[in-house]
DNA sequence: TGCGGATATGAAGAAGTTGTCAAGTGCTAA
DNA sequence: TTAGCACTTGACAACTTCTTCATATCCGCA
C-alpha cells in the first residue's frame, strides 16, 4: 500500500509532537545516551521514557543497541537536528511577531517562551 | 507564564502534524488562496477545513484577509516551507533506510511512500 | 541458581483530537 | 430586505494518544 507524501509527513511531525520525544532527539542529537542518562536528564517515569524511545524506534529515528546491561541510543538520522534547529527558529520568529503586535496593540496578553540565546540545541 | 521550548517546540510540531494541515501549508507556501480554493484542492468538508485553517491561525503560522465575500489565506512565516521541505527529505532518507534493510534481509514487507522525484514541494 | 538493576511491554482510564452535522455570521446583489 | 453564496463556529460521538501501574525480560554477579 502507498502512502501519499503529504500523509506520511502529517505522520512524522506528530511523532515529533510530544515533549519528552523532542528533548529525547536533542539530548541524543549531541550523543549517545543510555536509557538512565536519558532518565537523569528528563523528568519522566522510566515506563513513559520506554514507550516514547518505542515510538521514536518505530519511526525509525534512533538506533538501540545493547551493552552490557544497559541500553544504548543514538539517532540514525543527523538530518533531524536540522529540523529542530528549524523549528527552534520559526518558533522565536512567531513569538517575536506576537511580541511586536503586543506592542502595537498595547494589549497586556503574556504568555510566551523561554527567552533565545541558549546555547547548544536550546531544549 | 513561560513555556520551555521543548514544549512549545512539541506542540508545534503537533499543529504540523495533519495531513489536511500539511496539505494547507504546502498550498499556501506556493501563493495566497481562498477558502473555496483550498477547498477544489483538497478533499475535505468546508467545515473541517475551516476548523484546520483555524488551527494553523491560532498557531501563528497562516493569516487570514477579507477580500469581498472571500477569505484569503496566506503563510505567515515562510521558512516553513523549508522545514517541510527537510521533513520531505529525512523522510525519504528514513524510506531509503527501510528498503535496504529489506532488501538485505529478503524480507517482503512493503508498504512506503510516494516515490520521490515529484516537482515542488511534493504533498 | 538466584538477585537486583536496567529496560520493556501490556492494560486501562484520562485526556486530547478528529470528522460531521446543524446553526451561525458577513457580504453582495437583486 | 431578503436570497444566497462563502465561511465559521459549536457540539458531540468516535478515535487516538498519554500516563501510570503491574508485570515481564535480560544481564552481570554473588
């Protein structure tokens, strides 16, 4: 059966869709990372950080592999540290304009994101 | 309140992830088009259409113009148009992926994409 | 062989998303 | 002022996704 592109795209973006996915791709973009370095770095039940690693390897976005007694991750596509970049920018662009119509309106609406100038990926 | 932006990133990825959703935005990034235009060029209902672009509205990502009795539809940030086009191909980085490991382990599961090599965005 | 640490899987209720139907609103033109 | 397109909104059942809890599995070591 052939999925059309635009489908197989929706498809991708809502496995990017979920928090501890995307800190998952940007802690392992920088590394790889066994299952309890992932725990120590995100807050989150190591059951609910299983499910979504099994979301990601059913995507086919990160590799497991076993040492020892614990469990490696990686990320099998790099391209994916591009796309979060991306989004990281598009995401300060919206927040500027909303910034910028806030001041024009002179509306009191606040509501916003962590500030840019993070380094690394900015989680 | 201050959302971190492994969060807001999460939920923007969220908006993206609709085929209808994708289908509008790849739409738009071509030129501005009117809601009945949009809808001779995807299979939808009016409403659920209107209820997509209001997605993609309240995410900041289209704006909305009165033209007469129309409304017209334009993307608000155009580096979307890029990440759609990232999506496309780490998606067909990751089709790659499965066909080779298919074809080494003689396995005939099928089902995949679209081939790539369409012109434009490619939906 | 049996334990304990490191992960994974399954199940189930809560929460969120989607498509559709019915009922609006806004605008143009008769 | 009313008819009729062009859209939008609200409501609700059907579905999907999340989180949590309980139960496995796998491995290294005593």
């Amino acid at each position: 059966m052939t999925v059309p592109l635009y489908r197989a795209k929706a498809e991708f973006f809502r496995t990017l869709g979920h928090p501890a996915r995307i800190r998952i791709l940007e802690l392992l973009a920088e590394q790889e990372l066994a299952v309890h370095e992932l725990l120590d770095r995100i807050e989150i039940e190591p059951s609910n950080l299983s499910q979504q690693l099994a979301v990601l390897r059913r995507a086919g976005l990160i590799t497991q592999r076993r040492s020892g007694s614990q469990v490696l991750y990686a990320i099998s596509v790099q391209e994916v540290r591009d796309l979060l970049i991306a989004a990281r920018r598009i995401l300060f662009g919206l927040l500027e304009d909303r910034e910028q119509l806030r001041r024009d309106l002179g509306s009191p609406a606040p509501s916003g994101l962590d500030g840019p100038g993070a380094p690394g990926l900015g989680s």
